[in-house]
C-alpha cells in the first residue's frame, strides 16, 4: 500500500527579466514550460500529485522556486531547463544537475538521462552542481534536468520532432524513481485503535494505552489523529497485538504504512 506521491516541476527561468539561454529567437523559459506542463500531465495520468513552480511566463528567483517546492510538501523537485554553451553549436546531449552526488537525488538523475539517452541524445551523465540555489535549498531530492542544448541546431530538430517522447521519457524516469523508493522502503503492520478530529482525544487515548502498557502513538493523516498500536514487519505479530487489544475492550483495525524516512 504506497501513498500518492507528489512532485512539484520548475519551468525554469521565466518573465521578461530571465529568458534563459536564446538562440536564433527560441528562448529557452518557452521550451522549458511546455515541457514541464507536458511532463506534469503524463505524470497526473499515472496518479501522481503534481505542482508547479509556474505555469505562465512569470518571473521567480532561484531561491523563491525553492521556497515555493518547500512548501508545497514535494516528494521530489524538478527543474526543467535547456542547455548552452558560450560558442553556440559545440556541444550537445543532455544532463541532469543534482546537489551532489548519492541518494535519491542522483538515482532520479540517472534514470531521467538514461530515458532520454533511448531517444538518440547524448547522455553527458549526472552532475554535480552545488552552487545552484534551487537545488541546494530545496528540502526534497532535486534534480535539474538539461534537454538538450538549445544553441545546437540537431538538439532542437530532436526536441521538436521528438516533443511527446522527450515528455513521456522525464515523466518515465520520474516513476521509475517512484517505484524503486516505494520498493526499497518496508511496510510495517500497525494496530489502529481509532481515529479523531480531536488531537486532545488522540492524546488521551494514547496516554491511556501507553499507561496500560500498549507502544501506542498517534499520527495525523486524511484530516484525522489516528491512534495506532505497534509497528510489525511480521503480520502474525501485528495480529497477535490485535488480539491483545480486543480481550482488552479496544475496538481494532490492521492497517498496512509503509516506513517514514
């Protein structure tokens, strides 16, 4: 039982003052909103929360994008961006910009580039970065995503030509992400022994089962407290604390969490 994830998508740069990287009249802040709005609906379609940065052609700072993904409660940042260099036409291929290297950051780095390697781009890997504002301060893993380079005429003619692709291969490298975290993180058993709008309730319950000898906590989720019993990886366990429970007068149920980071 995996919960929804949520992933904010940062079009990068924006607004009259910041059009990013321009190359015979194509701005890169154009390209990198309707790609992030495509990647954001294929994520949708596939049950992810999706937020954005920006969804016009707006102006935010670095920093203020990475306030904005820490608010919004994100699993995962993204920022979507097109490349270039200072003489145009010598490079190509993609990237993807992380903090530094290790953990989930760059595992979504990876698997991005390693999507939009199957579509003909070079894969010029996962980098470190950790002078960009949006990835240093954000609070959730943060992957800036370089699609190509925008001052390489073969690059454009592949964003172009390849448009729904290139969306469908961020948003893959994105889900794939999602599952692998989701598999690699234990499920554990807990008894719930009621849910309240009360968190004054909850902690009165919790305090009357922790006197009587329960490992009884209560969490706030759906709007609710819900105060649990126990965290088992062996179901039979849960279900013997379940038992233990009820000869005791608790009204139960088993439910299934997967373990918090």
């Amino acid at each position: 039982m995996f919960e929804t994830k949520r992933v904010i998508i940062d079009a990068g740069h924006g607004g009259e003052r910041d059009p990013g990287a321009v190359f015979e009249g194509r701005q890169e802040k154009d390209d990198a909103l309707r790609l992030a709005l495509a990647v954001g609906r294929i994520l949708e379609e596939n049950g992810v929360e999706v937020l954005y940065t920006r969804i016009n052609d707006v102006y935010d700072s670095p920093l203020e994008k990475a306030q904005i993904a820490n608010e919004s409660g994100a699993d995962y940042l993204v920022s979507i961006h097109r490349n270039a260099m200072p003489i145009p036409g010598t490079a190509s291929g993609i990237m993807s910009l992380v903090y530094q290297y290790g953990g989930v950051a760059e595992l979504l780095g990876r698997n991005i580039n390693r999507e939009l390697a199957r579509l003909g781009f070079a894969d010029l890997g996962v980098i470190e970065r950790p002078g960009l504002a949006i990835l240093r301060r954000s609070e959730m893993p943060a992957v800036l995503v370089e699609a190509g380079f925008i001052d390489n005429p073969q690059d454009n003619a592949l964003f172009d030509a390849m448009f729904p692709e290139i969306a469908q291969a961020i948003a893959d490298g994105i889900l794939q992400t999602i599952k692998e975290e989701d598999e690699a993180r234990p499920e554990y058993y807990q008894v719930q022994v009621g849910a309240y709008a009360s968190q004054q309730i909850a902690e009165e319950i919790t305090r009357e089962l922790t006197e009587q000898g329960y490992p009884a906590f209560y969490i706030y989720q759906d709007g609710f407290y819900k105060v649990r019993v126990g965290a088992f990886l062996n179901l039979d366990n849960a279900v013997n604390m379940e038992m233990r429970l009820r000869r005791n007068g608790w009204s139960t149920m088993l439910v299934l969490e997967p373990a918090v980071d």
